[in-house]
C-alpha cells in the first residue's frame, strides 16, 4: 500500500538527476529492486535520454502501473524519445492523451 500512495505522490522532478529522483521515491517509501534501477539506466544508456525524460517515463510507469515494470518503463522512455518529448509536462500531456492518466 505504502509503494501505491508513493507513485501518487510523486512530485515535480524538473531538473532533478535520476539519481535523485529515486533518492526522492525511495525516502517516500517505494523500494526498486536492484535489476530495476540498473534496468533504468540502461535504458537512459539505450535511447540516450536526459534525465528529465527518464524521470518522466519512470513517473509514467509507476502512474499507469502502480509498481515499476521494467518493460513498461522501457517502452514508455522509448515511445517518449520517438515523439521528440524532452519535458515533464510534456510527458505528462502525451500520458492523458494516450489514456494512460
């Protein structure tokens, strides 16, 4: 339950570092297991993201999904990257226009 209200709860992360950001989630009760913050990163690796967008995906994630899934995330962090998205409140708009919110 705690995870559950943890993803609601999340706030603005405008020019936060990944790093930070789950900092931030963890001290706010929600626990990544280990595959899934190296999961994160590889996929800020992968599609070359800046943190602001892998911020956004893993807030999405946890959104739509009220856990992390590390598929999910991807496919997210790579539709977001395709779509030329580069800020939170964009993320944000493309999740309620794709009904994800």
């Amino acid at each position: 339950m705690k995870e559950e209200n943890a993803a609601y709860r999340v706030r603005r992360n405008v020019k936060k570092t990944t790093e930070d950001f789950l900092i931030d989630l963890e001290n706010r009760g929600f626990k990544f297991q280990e595959d899934a913050i190296g999961f994160i990163y590889f996929g800020k690796k992968y599609t070359d993201a800046s943190d602001e967008l892998v911020n956004s995906a893993i807030e999405i994630t946890l959104k739509a999904q009220k856990h992390f899934d590390s598929s999910f995330y991807m496919s997210i962090l790579e539709r977001l990257h395709s779509q030329k998205i580069t800020t939170r409140k964009e993320a944000l708009k493309w999740m309620v226009h794709q009904g994800l919110a």
